[in-house]
C-alpha cells in the first residue's frame, strides 16, 4: 500500500485519533464520569488502534492490511458507545460521527 494512495485513509484515521482524545477528556469533565467510564475506555482503545493502523500504512508496513479489520471493529464499538451519549454530549456525537466514518474507511481499503 503506497503512502500517496492512502492519504485519505490516514487523514481519517487521524481525525478519529484526534475526536477519541478529545471526547475521552471532555467525558472525564462531565458530571457523571462513572455513567461514561465504558465510553472513555473505547474512546481511549480506538484512539490506540487507530494512531497504531496510520503508523503501519504509513510506513507501508505489510502488517497494515490486517489491522484494518480491527481497527474497523474497534471503531464500530466505540460509535455505538458514543450514540448513547450523544443527544447530551456534542463531544461524543463528533466522535461518533469520526468513528463510523473511519470504520467505513477502513473497511473499503480491505475490499
């Protein structure tokens, strides 16, 4: 996988590290973390997943590939976490919006 050919993929892999941090933080400001503490940690693991997947297609690693499965698996989760928390928290419904987006992503680069 070239660098240049993946340039939209990476720039939505980062964009959903970058939604992750910040609603894994802005959660942790919320009034009621415990009720939000299964939102932090994925956002936290998707964050994870999704720096380590631009990594590795970045450098052309051919280890990419098969993170993109995972990573969409992993993004996919993190979504569905956050749509329960999105009609009070514009944080998580941006990262959820991230995460669908980069899940799709990856999912097309795998076909």
């Amino acid at each position: 996988m070239s660098h240049e050919k993946n340039t939209p993929l990476l720039e939505t892999l980062n964009k959903c590290v970058a939604e992750c941090n910040h609603c894994s933080t802005a959660c942790l400001d919320e009034e009621n973390v415990k009720m939000l503490s299964k939102c932090i940690k994925l956002d936290l693991d998707c964050a994870d997943i999704c720096a380590l997947t631009a990594t590795l297609l970045a450098r052309g690693s051919q280890h990419a590939k098969h993170l993109l499965k995972e990573c969409a698996e992993v993004c996919t989760a993190c979504a569905e976490e956050c749509e329960k928390h999105a009609q009070h928290h514009d944080h998580c419904k941006t990262c959820a919006e991230a995460c669908r987006e980069c899940a799709n992503a990856c999912l097309d680069a795998i076909q």
